[in-house]
C-alpha cells in the first residue's frame, strides 16, 4: 500500500491535471475521461498488454492511442527512481503495436516539502529526451495543447510557452498568502520573488533540508552570484534575504521560501521567463493589491497585453533604440525585446545588449526588470535604478553598433528612437506630473521619433498645468494618436481613464495635421471575481491595432465614427482638449454601453478631486 505522503501525492498530480484543463475522469466509464489511476489503466487492453501486474501512479490519455505515464514518489531525493520508473513502464507500454507511451514524468515529493516534477518525451526510435522550452527545462505537468503538440511533431521541444492568465494569478495569490503567513513585509515581498528567482538560474536545487540559516545563506549568495555574473552586485543589497530573530519565525520564513521555489517551478518559471510575458509584473501586481509603498508613490504596472499593443503600433524593430524613464518591472522592455526575438531572431543579441534602456527610481522594483532582463539572457543590460530626471542619454557607438550612455547633463548627440512608457501617476501636490517624464523623455529623443505614453485622461483635457503643457508640447511636437480605454484597465490597482498618446519628436502641430483619435471600450479582459481575466470574445483592440499602427506610419485607414477617426484639432482652442471625447463623431449608444460612460465619468471626477489642488 502507498504511504500517506504517497496518496498526498496523488491529490497534488491530479489537482494540477485537472486546473491546466485534464478532463480527469476514468476513460473506461467515461468517453471523455482522460486519466488512469493505477488500477484503472489495466482496465484498457492495449496498455495491460505492455504493463502485465504494474501499475503505475497515473496514466494520461492524450489521443486514442498515445499516453502520458506518471510515476511519484514519497521524497524529493527520489526524483531520479520515479523518473526512471515511469520511462521503464512506458519502455513496457511501448511493446505494444496498438499504442504508445510518447510522455513520461516523475514525481517527487510531498506537501511538507514541495514537489520536483521531471517530463521527458519518447521519440519513435525510443530516445528519451526532457522537454524544453527555449532550452530551459520544463519543471511543471503539460497542458493538453503542449502534450498534443509534442506528440503531433515527435519533438520534446514546445514551440510556444503561455501561462494561462487564471493559473498565473492563483499561484501568485497563493505565493502572497504563504509570505503573509511568514509575517513577510507586504512591501517586501517582491525582494524574495527576486532572490528565489536569481537563485533558480542554476540547475542545481538547493538542499531543502538544511537549517533556516544555511538554506536562507545559500539562497543569497546564488542570487549575488548572478547578479555579480551580469555585472549587477549593487542590486544585491537590495534583495538580500533577511532571517527574523528568533527560532520558529526563522523556521516559518524559510518554509515559505521553499513554497515560493516549488510554486514557481510548478509554472516552469525559467522558462515561461524567457517568453513575451512579463510574468514578474504579473506577481508584482499582485503584491500592490495588498501593499501600500507602491501605491503611495502612483506606481499603476501597465498590463501585459497593452505593452503588446503598443509595441506593436509603433512597430518596434532591430534599428530602434528603445527607452523607458519609469520602467518599473520592465514589461515595456520586454515587449520590445520579444518583438525583435520573433521578427527579427537574428538581430535580438545585438538590439538587447545595445538598443533597450530602462531607469527605475524604486531600488526594489528595479531589481525585477533586472531579473527579467537577466532570464533573457540580458543581465548586462542598461536598467539602472535611480531618478531619470538627474538624467541624460547621449548617443554612442559600442561595438560599431548605435547605443547610448547614461550622463549627468543633457546630452548634445540625441540617441532615442522610440519611447515606451507609464510615468506615476501624480496623486500629490508636490508628485512630479506626468507631463514631466514626457517633456524628459522627448528631450532624449532624435527628430522624427516617437514617443508613447500612458496617462490620466485628465492630463489632455484639464487646465492650469496640463493646459500650459499641452500648448506648449504643439509647438514643437504632433500629438500623432490619442487612444482612450475603459476606466477599469488597471483594476485592482487602480480605477482611472487612461490614454495612450502618441507624439512625433521635432515636427510640429499645424491647423493641418491629422491626430488619430480612438476609443476602446473592450480590450479584451473584464472584471470577474475581483480580477481582471481575458475573454474568449473578439475585441477592439485586436481588431483596431493594425489600423493604428497604419495611420502612424503615414497611412490611409478605414475610419469608424464614434470609434476610430483622424481629425484636426484646433489649435487655438482656449482650451485644447486633445481627447477622443472631444474630437470623435457621436455614436449610437445601447443601455450597456451609457452605463460604461457613467461609471468612467464618475471614476475620472473622483481622480480629479484627488489630483485637485496639484494644478
């Protein structure tokens, strides 16, 4: 019989199967069921052929006739034998002329400790390889479409690693939880997702049994040791794991590190790291529901799908020198990046070491885009933690490639091309306003550049300041786009209108030119159980992007009134309201959609009322 941390470990593979969307039913009794339990499996002919007596822990139907054997084991140090076992059961399957065992993965561990998970694929002529992804090995169980795909090309290499946005965010809450219980700072706990993460870069784990204070020792210096690899020690301080005083909260505290490391490892975090998500702006985001530092200093994490979109329409490729004053964890970076690694893979190592800059004020949000950019294989990159206002890029030749240097005063020779950004957003008196890190970031750019910024809506309709600013702004500068998007983009970060603006550096606005103004009411996510999820539905901002980023480029477009239209803006207005509102053709709304405006309306005048004063 199976000792109790063996059937824990049944629950834990099922569990698991079953959230990445395994229909976990007995095939035999059911004709949609794909998993086997260990009696189960020899209920099918083909595979009691190959198996005899054996039995193993699960079995996985993927097609008709090819399976996925799961072995587990009670302990982590036994990883090696349930991997071993599970190749040899389906080596037995194998024997079968009927049906095949392509997947293999065994299992080790328990509750207490955590869980190693190691997956191989079985080609024809009976090679067992680990699965890949980006050759980083895959630490979790598959999916359906990552099992179908391997087995559909007889490859162990998946072509696409996506994290369902679901699964993401309940580890995320759950790793939260877990540091909650350790009496983890909530402001802090983004230092320990960083320190966990750099000390994963090495295939060998970390010896779990160890005391608090050797096991907490080892985690940091794996962590300086990358750090120092990259040329990025001053970021050491600012991760350093610290142990409380006394006994059991040491105990607690390193428990809740080593949850974090399995957790992390069930997402197959190295890998999924070297994708386009950024994943660490996901868990971060997270972290800001329940803390407060980020949130007192306006810090709102732009979502995954608009750093997308926005490297999309302004197209950002190779020969780009890609910028971002307020960086945060680096997600605009890492939609440039991953933009350049799909159209142009031969290009990336240049554009990455030469092409992408990035400055964050908050040492310990710095210190997550450096995490990202190192498991890119960018950890000598040009992220720095400090006050983009103090300052300057100025262009230089590295390598015989264009790049850029960090200065002290403004620099003569403008080395930026293109700008990403989300500057904070002012919600005091003396915050910086948010036309301030634009006005920094244009005067870092070359003529005829473009700049994309996310912001308050109120920052391109208000008076005082932002009425000043935008009159000057049209004296040397176009406003090329102006894109508005539902109230609850940030949600739960924050409940504001945004925009996205888009301005060409150097040309200036006439009576002539033509601003693209857009209003996107559904990007493709909605509200559901306090979190903001993707729905299966088409939305505005897939079906709009390409029209946009056609129109910056100088196209002609299909216009749509009341949603996407190129207009002249008055320039001499009194008060130049630059906002698609103001601007567009007035479309039929239904009862949904007034309530949708009712509720930005009232979201944006409680905004005012806090930024009240500021102008």
């Amino acid at each position: 019989m199976p000792r109790a941390s063996e059937f824990a470990s049944y629950v834990f593979i099922k569990n698991d199967l079953s959230n990445l969307g395994w229909n976990t039913r007995n095939p035999s009794r059911n004709a949609e069921g794909q998993l086997y339990t260990q009696q189960e499996c020899l209920d099918n002919a083909d595979i009691a052929e190959g198996l005899g007596r054996q039995k193993p822990e699960y079995v996985v139907k993927v097609k008709e006739d090819a399976f996925w054997v799961i072995e587990a084991k009670n302990t982590l140090d036994k990883i090696d034998i349930a991997f071993r076992e599970a190749v040899d059961y389906a080596k037995d399957i194998n024997q079968s002329d009927a049906v095949k065992a392509k997947i293999v993965t065994g299992v080790a561990g328990n509750d207490d400790d955590g869980y190693l998970v190691q997956t191989a694929y079985i080609s024809t002529a009976g090679a067992v390889d680990i699965v890949e992804y980006n050759s980083k090995t895959i630490t979790g169980f598959l999916s359906p479409d990552q099992a179908n795909y391997l087995i559909d090309n007889e490859t162990h290499i998946l072509n696409e690693l996506v994290t369902d946005e679901s699964i993401l965010l309940n580890i995320a809450e759950q790793i939260n939880e877990d540091l909650h219980k350790a009496s983890i700072n909530k402001d802090l706990r983004a230092t320990v997702m960083s320190s966990v993460l750099l000390a994963m870069v090495s295939d060998t784990l970390p010896n779990f049994n160890a005391s608090p204070d050797v096991f907490i020792k080892d985690i940091n210096n794996r962590a300086e040791d990358v750090l120092i690899n990259h040329a990025k020690r001053e970021f050491a301080e600012y991760i350093e794991l610290r142990l409380p005083q006394e006994d059991a909260a040491k105990a607690k505290y390193k428990a809740a590190v080593v949850k974090v490391f399995f957790l992390l490892r069930k997402i197959n975090i190295k890998a999924a790291m070297d994708g386009s998500h950024d994943l660490l702006g996901k868990f971060y985001e997270v972290f800001l529901k329940y803390g407060n530092g980020a949130k007192d200093i306006g810090i709102v994490l732009t979502p995954r799908h608009i750093t997308e979109f926005s490297s999309h329409i302004l197209n950002i490729n190779s020969n780009d020198l890609v910028y971002d004053p307020a960086c945060g964890t680096g997600g605009f970076l890492v939609a440039a990046y991953d933009r350049v690694r799909l159209k142009e893979p031969d290009d990336v190592e240049m554009f990455k070491k030469h092409k992408i800059f990035g400055i964050e004020q908050q040492a310990n949000v710095a210190s997550l885009a450096i995490v990202n950019m190192i498991f890119r294989g960018d950890g000598k990159n040009n992220i720095i933690n400090g006050d983009c206002l103090a300052k300057n890029l100025n262009r230089k030749i590295r390598n015989g490639e264009l790049s850029a240097e960090y200065i002290e005063e403004e620099g003569e020779r403008k080395p930026v091309t293109k700008v990403l950004m989300n500057p904070p957003f002012a919600l005091k008196r003396d915050d910086e306003q948010e036309f301030t890190f634009i006005d920094h970031a244009l005067r870092q750019m070359s003529d005829n550049g473009l700049l994309l910024s996310v912001i308050p809506i109120s920052v391109m309709y208000s008076g005082a300041k932002d009425l000043a600013w935008r009159k000057r702004l049209i004296q040397t500068n176009s406003v090329v786009s102006v894109i508005s998007f539902p109230n609850d983009l940030f949600y739960p970060q924050a409940s504001v209108e945004p925009v996205i603006v888009v301005i060409k550096k150097g040309v200036k606005h006439t009576a002539n030119t033509k601003t693209l103004f857009v209003r996107i009411t559904d990007d493709g996510f909605i509200k559901l159980k306090k979190r903001r999820l993707p729905h299966d539905n088409s939305n505005q901002l897939d079906l709009l992007q390409n029209d946009i980023k056609a129109f910056i480029e100088g196209e002609e477009i299909n216009e749509i009134p009341g949603v996407i239209q190129a207009k002249n803006i008055d320039i001499d207005s009194s008060t130049l309201e630059i906002i698609p509102q103001e601007h567009l053709d007035n479309s039929q709304l239904d009862l949904d959609e007034l309530k949708k405006s009712m509720g930005s309306i009232y979201s944006e005048l409680v905004f005012q009322q806090i930024r009240k004063g500021l102008n």
